[in-house]
C-alpha cells in the first residue's frame, strides 16, 4: 500500500523529535499501522538553522500556508504554537480537506470549538493527544477507555516545571523565586515563567480534558486561575506536619448544579497517589462512576515524549481513513449534536476543604475567637494548630484545615478573620482535597 | 440508526455489571457511541437464579450455543469464564460472523493464538480490554497510544488479591497465612487461592501484555511463575529497612537476547509510584523508547469496573463495523503477518538485582566467605547487613543486595553459600528491580 503523506509545520524541538521517531521506529510503527507514514514536506521558520533530525529527502520551505496547500499531503501535524497564525493554518488545511494531528493546547482551548466545526464541515479529523500531558495517552483513555462512565471528576498534575518547583521545595527546603531561577537555567522553565507557573498552560490543558471529561464545549475564559508564585517554604512544611503536600492541580468536577473548573495550588494527603508526582513528571486522575478513580502518569512534555502522542495520533487517522464520520471518535467525546451544556460553576459556588494560616498576636482568646467565626459561618473545623512563635517573633501561626464548603462561605470566614485586631498580617489560605 | 444486539454469555456478577452500567449510563454512552448499544439474548446456567440486574426485554437461555447462533446478534460477550467451554463458544461464535468481546484472561492467553486465527479468517474483532487490569485501559494505551514507540519493558501489579494481602503485611505487620485467611472471608480471595497468590492469574495477564507490547504471539507456558507464599513478615520488615516494599510483579523485559517473562515478589525502591499501589489496586508500568516511564493505575477487578472495560471494548467495535479488517488495530497490536519471533529467554539469562538473606551462625569469617563467594561468581554487591541475633536464638540474619546479574551467577553463588557449614537452614532471595 501506498505510504500515508504527511506535511509537518514547525521543525523545531517537537518537529525534529517526529521526524526522528518515525525514521527510528518506522518499522514497528507500519507493522503495527500496516501503512508507512512518511513526512514530505515540511515547513521552518528559518530554513538555515541547524536541526536535530535529518531533513533528507523532506522538501522544505519556509511557508506554512505551502504545505497547507499541498495536495499531496494528506495529514498536517501542527507543531508551530502560539494561536493567530496556528489557527489561519489549522483552518485553511482542514477547509482544504485535509486531517490535522496538533500538540497545539492554546489553540484547541481558545479555539477549538471553531477548529471542530470547519473539521465536522469537511469531514476530517483533528487529533490532539500531544496537547495535554506530552505523550501520556489521556485523551485516549478517558474519550474511548472510559466511553462507559459518567465522569464525575479528574485532577492533574498538567505543567511539569511547576511541578519540579514544588518537588524541589519540598524535598530540599527551597524557596519558590531560587527554585524558578534555577529551573530557568536549567531550560525546563522559559524566561517569562507566566505560562507556567502562573497556570495559564495548566488552565488550557483542562479545558480539553473537562470538555472530553464531560462533553461540555471549550470554555477556556471560565477557568479558575491561580499560581504557584505565593507558595512559600514555610507552608510546604506546615502542610508536611499535616501529612500534606501541595501540588498545582487542575481540577473539573461536576456537582448537582455545574462543574468546577480550577488550577490552583492543592495540599492532597501524602499517602496520595497523585500527591507522590515528583519533579517534572504529570499524572491525571480520572474518576468514572464505573470504574472508580484511574490514574495516568508519564513525562508530559519533550521532544520525544510528545512526539510518541503526535505519531500514536497519526496512526488513528490513518486507521479511520476510510471511516465515515459519524463512527470516529468525536472530537469532543461526545458528538457534537450531543453535546452537554451543564453550566461552568462560579468560584463562590465550588466546594472544597481549606488550609488557613494566620500570623495572631500570642494573647489569650485568639483561637477562640478564630473558631467562633468559622463556626459562624457554618464551616466544621477539621483540626487546629497554634504553633510556638519563631524565636523574637511576636506572633504565633494558626493553622487550620476545615471540612468541605463552598467557596463563599470561606471568603466570609476570612474577611472576618482579617478584621480581627489580634490577626496580623495577610491570611494564606490553600484548598485541600482528598481525591478518592 | 438501529440499535447494536449484543449477545451475553454469563449473568454472574460481571454480567450483571454490564447490563446495569449500559443501562444507567446509555444516554452518555450513545451520545459518546453514536449507537444505542443493547444486550438482547443472555445465556445464564441457572435461570432461576437471583440476579444482580434486571433482565426485562432480554431473552433467557441456558444454553449459551443458542445466543452464539442466534443471527439477529451482532457482537458476543463472553463472560462465563474457565477455558474449554469459552474456547468452544468463542469459536463458534466468530466462525458465525460475530465480534467478540471477553473478560477472559485464561482463554486469551492459552488459546488467544487460535482465537485470533478464527477472527481473522472471518474478518471480525476479538477485543479484550477487560481480561487485563479490570477498567484500566491498559491494552487501548499500549497498542494504541504508544503505537509509535519501540517498549523496553512493562511490569504491573496485575493481580489485587496478592497485592492486598502485600499491603496488609506492609502496613500492620501480618503474616501472609493470616491475611490470605482474612481475604478469603471478605470475599476478596477464591477460597482455592492457587490463582491469585501462586501467581496463575498474574501470568495470564503478564502473556497477554507482553504479547501486545513485543508483537510476539502468545506463550503462556513460558511464563516462570513464583506466588507470594514465601513472603515472610521478617523479609518484608528488612526490605522496609532497605528502603523497598516487596510487590508481586508480572514483569517482561527486552534485551539483546530475547524477552523475560516472569511473575515473582519483588523489592521495589519505596521512593517508585508503583511501589505504593496499595490494597486490591491495580498498575502497569510501561516504559517506551519514545514516551520513557508511564503508569496506568485503577481498581484490577469488581464487578463495574471490569463492565466499563467491557463497554469500551463495544464501543470500539461498534465503530469499526464497517471498517476493513486490515485497518482495525490488530489483536496483538502488530499485524498477524508481522508479529516478532524475539524469543523467551530460559530464566536462567534473565538478569536482576538479587536480595538474599541468610541465617549464619554468630562467629568470625562467615561475612568474608560469603562475600568471597558473591566476588567469584562475578557478583557486585550493594550493601550486606548483618542484624544482631533474635534474644535466645543461635543464628543472625544476613542481608545482601546485589546488582543486576544473570540468574545462573545468583544460582551458582546460591548453591555456594548454602554449601557454608555456618549457614544454617534456607537461603531466602527475593529479586530487587529499579524500574525508571
């Protein structure tokens, strides 16, 4: 049979890596397919820059919209990033009738739903495993392993330089601003760390995983945002004494009025699976009514990583060539007519369990009054700790850690709290979950 | 569009989870399938039975050769277990022209070859999700989303009965006879363990995802069995010590020689995910040239979980009905012409790391004899401990750890050892793997 041709935009780290691999593997990738999927033409910003894979026999160019056009090319791998530009390509190739395979999160989260409706127009397929947690199979497994359940919530750990900040907090005592400089040095964080470490990569990732979790459409603007930047030394160990860790989790779960959807520094129970996730490793948990809690774990991004959920998408496409349509996977879980619509919870309206520090004056009657508000306000406390005050400090740390409650009720906890003389300073406050 | 008939062989427990999670959850599952999916023949051995689900609308029998026949079914699920039985049903069900999808770990793995030989001939599916790690879609992740990558090895914790009774021994210090008791009361152990804790189930299992990972056919008889009878509270304690937990692994592994396949205890880093699967959970670790390390965790058995396995496995089938067999992702993930013939090295090549304790008796020289004798057998050591002598008791324990070496260097050194007239009793050895 014929090889299948592919036309690759961007030939950079992630580029080089597919190149590699289905030149290394190409073997064992036909005897598995039955077909070979060949790159022939691809496209480079800078045709002169020196590469990590050969390009023998790949006709070059340093316009995109010329692969686009090919007619030669059947499957377009979008591996260019940013949105404007990835998007014109994305649409222009899809109009053009052919199949896109993109590791692209922003585009799929800001525009997917437009992405899959000029798909759904010319009836083709766009793949994007490599988009969420690098070359694990997740999409895989929660769009066809778990077709069965009815989800009712998933958690990751979905941005791996955030997640080796936190892991070298916790296992050497580290401050977040020297782990993030040395992480930058390192290359495993860019230059401007917002992406990362302020969640917005994280935030585009579970938008896909909630809308194939739930077949909801993509609603990126409706995520709950916060970053790491705030977690210091000092909570990791009180978390620790706890018997916690924190983690930067990206959480969608559904209750009886909406779903949840939220990226924010989490304490999870150190015997916890997910709470075990260390360096720049991701891992998902999936709870399905079926089948219980799941978990998915690998290295979420990499050349070589990414490249494995690039290629493993290019073999679905090439397999459902001759498939009408209607019995493809959807690109959503769900198809498209079939959409939910289950409201995106406001944050006041989510529930969760809280840690709560707050630095009091060392006078008698604090705790007091600091649980008579939390009572108030309906909120069960789980457990309570003043701890000794640091030598020559004035004021001791309370700690908290309540039950669930819905947002709002703990905003009004805290505002109380803060107007409490004998409070000093800010209150830290961290949601807890116990994932099972 | 009509709905898909489904034929079910089995109303026990797996039966009846599939019937109710296809009934609780249809809506989801044809918004995702695009079918409505429903069993409409069921063959039970006793009609008259209790039953976990209602069977309203479907048609009764006890004799499963009647659905098998039946030409309004569309796909067969074999539920009813055991081998011969299954084998013949199986056979003659894809001889009639109907998609099979099965639990059964023993029938794949013994007769899998046959099995696949049948469908092939008559163009149709054998699919068998549910026969690995109950819910987790372990087979869909490595046939399908690590389809670009060559697997260097795969180890799973792959049977819950032997990993609970691991766990308990772990975590409250129990001896092995009185968990395997305790697991047989609460129903999570056959009252004949010889399955779970000899280790029969676990190799089924282990046959069947190495086959999937290396391309090889099936070859259970190959597979070098040891249960966890042997595992003693005093071992675990020393592991512990060590640093490692003892697991029961299935694992395989490549080398320049061929494939190992074997199911053993095994110490385990405690630091390693995997070494904290805990209770009756389930996880395989799969390492790809490509992807590096993933894990795949969930619930390995019950009644729901092994159902959401099951549906997945119809709603893959459901889409590929009208696909040509040669774009179907083969039942081995190779296809049938281009599966491998890596052969299955004897145990005695297989190389790991070695824990070896001994009981000498307490006087000078035995350390440098038994260290002399490791050193002529090639054999590096880690670390040896001698702990200090039981109160009352004759003989201290001895503890090494090696590194990798071909099982016949361990045998030799064994034999050696055990020769010392100040080594009293067994040698005890657990091999030690480091899977990263």
């Amino acid at each position: 049979m014929n090889s299948v041709k592919v036309g690759l935009l961007g030939l950079g780290t992630v580029g080089g890596g597919v190149i590699n691999l289905l030149s290394r593997n190409g073997d064992e990738i036909s005897r598995r397919a039955g077909r070979e999927i060949e790159v022939v033409h691809a496209a480079a910003r800078h045709l002169d820059r020196p590469r990590t894979c050969s390009t023998e026999g790949i006709k070059l160019t340093s316009d995109p919209f010329e692969v686009v056009d090919d007619p030669e090319i059947e499957i377009i791998v979008e591996l260019i990033g940013g949105v404007d530009k990835a998007r014109d390509l994305t649409l222009r190739a899809l109009d053009n009738g052919k199949h896109v395979v993109t590791a692209n999160k922003a585009l799929i989260a800001q525009h997917g739903n437009e992405v899959f409706a000029h798909a759904r127009d010319a009836g083709v397929t766009v793949a994007f495993e490599a988009a969420v947690a690098g070359g694990i199979p997740i999409i895989k497994a929660i769009r066809e392993g778990l077709v069965g359940n009815r989800i009712e919530w998933l958690a990751g750990i979905i941005n791996g330089t955030a997640n080796f900040i936190l892991s070298e907090m916790y296992y050497e005592g580290r401050e977040f601003a020297e782990v993030l400089a040395e992480a930058q040095r390192l290359g495993y964080a860019e230059a401007d760390p917002t992406f990362d470490v302020e969640g917005v990569d994280p935030a585009h990732k579970l938008t896909i995983l909630a809308s194939i979790a739930f077949g909801i459409p993509l609603q990126y603007d409706k995520v709950h945002v916060e970053g790491i930047g705030h977690v210091s030394r000092e909570d990791v160990e009180y978390a620790q004494e706890l018997g916690y860790r924190i983690k930067h989790l990206g959480i969608a779960r559904r209750n009886e009025n909406g779903i949840g959807l939220r990226v924010h520094p989490t304490l999870l129970p150190e015997r916890q699976l997910l709470a075990n996730v260390d360096g720049v490793m991701n891992a998902v948990m999936v709870k399905g009514d079926a089948l219980g809690p799941t978990l998915y774990y690998g290295p979420g991004a990499g050349a070589e990583p990414t490249a494995s959920a690039v290629v493993a998408d290019l073999v679905d496409v090439v397999r459902e060539f001759s498939l009408e349509p209607e019995n493809r996977v959807p690109y959503l879980a769900f198809h498209s007519h079939a959409l939910g619509d289950d409201p995106i919870l406001p944050m006041d309206e989510v529930d969760t369990a809280y840690y709560l520090r707050l630095m009091a004056s060392d006078q008698p009657g604090v705790l007091a009054d600091v649980t008579r508000i939390v009572g108030d306000c309906g909120i069960s406390i789980e457990a309570i700790i003043q701890k000794q005050p640091a030598p020559g400090a004035e004021e001791v740390p309370v700690i908290l850690l309540t039950h669930r409650v819905k947002e709002w009720q703990m905003n009004q906890a805290c505002e109380r709290i803060q107007a409490l003389d004998s409070v000093k300073g800010h209150l830290t406050r961290f949601r807890v979950e116990n994932l099972e």
